[in-house]
C-alpha cells in the first residue's frame, strides 16, 4: 500500500478532512509505560513528518499534557496547512498535591490530576486548555475521549452521556464546528457500541476506534461499520495491533487489550501468524494494512516511540500483500468471510 491521503467529511458542510491512510498516535510521546527523553521525541515526531505522514493524533491523558506540549514544538516546524490535527475532550487536568496525581499507564508526568467532564462548560475548557498547550491556532478534529463505560462501568457512561446531551457536551461541540474552530467532531473509544449509541442521538463526523476492528476482532462489520457507510461517517482505527500482540506475535507476556494476552487469543494468534509465514508476510503488515480494507475505514494511526519505530511503520505500511494470504484466513475461519480486504 502506499502512503496516499484520504477524506473524512465534515457533515455539517460535506467539507473533507484530509487524512493520511497511515497516521501517527501519540501516546508513547506521553512517556507511555516508560520515559522517553525529549530529543527522541522530536526526532520520532520529525521521522513521521519526513515519511510523509501528516495527519496527527494526540489527547490530555497522554502523559498528562506531555503528549500535546511535545507537539507544539514539532507543530511550530512542520507546515501547519498540510497537517492535520487531532485531540481529544472529557478529561480536564488540574493542578493537585502529589499523592493525588493520576498517571494512570504513563510515566515522569506533570503534577496533574485527571478530572472527566463531558459537559458544556468541561467540553469548552478542555478545548481551551489544549489550545494553549499546543500553542496552535485551531485543531481540526476533536473527539470525546472514553466516554463509554470502559473500566469504570455503565453508570459513569451514563452520566456522561447526560452530561454530553442534558447538559451542553454536544451543544459545545456543535458551537465549535459551527464557527470553524474546528473542522469535525467524534469520538476517540475503545468499543464501537458506544459510537452507534452516539450516531443515534446526533451528527457526528467520525470516530477514532482503538483495536475493535482487526484481524483479531470484526464483530464492528455486523452493524455499526454498515451504517458508518450509509452515513458517510469516517473510522480512524486507532490501536490495530490489538495493544500490541499482533505486532510482536505469541511471544511470552504479549500483549491484548492492555494485558497479557489469554491463551485463546495466544492460539488464534498463533494460527494468523502461521497463514502470514505460508506467504511471506509478515503478521505485522497484514494487522497494519487489514483495517483499510474497509471503505469505512480511513486511516491506521499505529504508535511510535522512536524515529525506528516509524520507519518501521511505514516500511510494514508498504509492504506488498498477496491476494492469496486474504483468501487462505477465510478460508480457515480466521477472519470473517465477509470482511473486505485491501
């Protein structure tokens, strides 16, 4: 595959969002599980812009704001017009005494607590505070960040999505829209019955999902990425290495989910890796390029903690995939018969 652009269309106007098929994510700037010095992570900033890559992801959670500070050293370089940029909403960051500092998986973090807040006033600030911290003139894409249930059940989904609809969320991001302050608006989850709860109550321009739509899991394909297509509505798939297992195959202590990896997942994996070595591939570059199969699907924003890591994103990005391999886990009830491939 290679390096082409693609669109995500404001509903509002039908405007495109330009996109790179292969984007860059930036929770490991966010010192995520381990510290990265601040000369690596320039240097990994700068590999994806050379390669090509021009559309960027980050959010306040990522290292406490580290990730977007990070940015805007790189954004005062790079061609503001051919980039586009995205964060994230729903969680404010607010000074606190150090034992009240809320790291969660990232590590060296400012003296920051995260507090959620999907109303008017909380979708408005936190625009506001990562303007600041990005020290950008305008964001083009901004998603409500984990507003689904998640590890912290169905009662903090609910109230948020109150928040959200009773109390000015969505009025805040359609305001922002409306006056161009930002081109489009979604959501950046890690399950997709949450973006169809939201397509339907209100418009929205598209969703980033981490790791529900991959050669592990295509349960989207039964009904949300169906009615993505009949509503123009765009999927930035975030996480397609499934937190990591499908990068570094069934080794010892992979990762799926954000933890280690359980045995049936070992053996499904196990079985993909087997059908990639039959054709050469590597499982890596069939887990990259899987999701783009998909019309719905517009971009891949695997992450990067080193310049080394992008260039071996995009050399897997481009790696040639024969027809053959697609057919062979259908044909093995790996993937769903029915799953469109590149």
């Amino acid at each position: 595959m290679k390096l082409s652009q693609t669109n995500l269309l404001n509903q509002r106007t039908r405007t495109p969002v330009t996109l790179t098929q292969l984007g860059f994510g930036g929770a490991p700037l966010g010192n995520l599980y381990r510290k990265i010095n601040e000369n690596d992570a320039q240097a990994t900033l700068d590999a994806a812009w050379d390669a090509g890559i021009t559309y960027f992801d980050t959010a306040p959670q990522y290292g406490l704001g580290r990730s977007e500070t990070r940015f805007a050293q790189a954004l005062a370089r790079f061609d503001r017009s051919k980039l586009t940029l995205s964060t994230k909403v729903g969680r404010i960051l607010e000074d606190c005494a150090p034992e009240d500092v809320t790291p969660e998986a990232f590590v060296d973090v400012p003296q920051k607590r995260i507090v959620f807040d999907f109303s008017y006033d909380g979708i408005m600030r936190s625009y506001e505070d990562s303007i600041v911290r990005l020290k950008a003139d305008s964001i083009d894409m901004l998603f409500l960040h984990d507003i689904d249930a998640g590890t912290h059940g169905q009662a903090f989904e609910d109230n948020n999505l109150r928040q959200l609809f009773s109390d000015g969320g969505y009025r805040a991001l359609s305001e922002l829209r409306a006056a161009d302050r930002i081109c489009a608006i979604g959501a950046g989850v890690n399950t997709w019955q949450i973006c169809e709860k939201l397509l339907g109550e209100a418009d929205f321009d598209g969703f980033l999902l981490a790791g529900r739509y991959t050669l592990i899991e295509q349960d989207p394909l039964e009904t949300f990425l169906p009615l993505c297509l009949k509503r123009d509505v765009g999927i930035i798939l975030g996480g397609p290495y499934n937190s990591g297992i499908l990068a570094t195959g069934p080794i010892e202590g992979a990762r799926f989910d954000y933890a280690p990896a359980p045995e049936h997942i070992l053996q499904r994996v196990r079985a993909l890796n087997a059908v990639c070595q039959d054709h050469n591939t590597p499982l890596i570059a069939a887990a990259l390029q899987f999701p783009l199969g998909h019309a719905a699907v517009k971009s891949v924003i695997p992450g990067a903690s080193s310049a080394q890591e992008v260039r071996q994103n995009v050399e897997v990005f481009e790696t040639p995939i024969p027809p053959a391999l697609w057919a062979d886990l259908k044909s093995q009830g790996l993937i769903r018969p029915d799953a469109p491939t590149p």
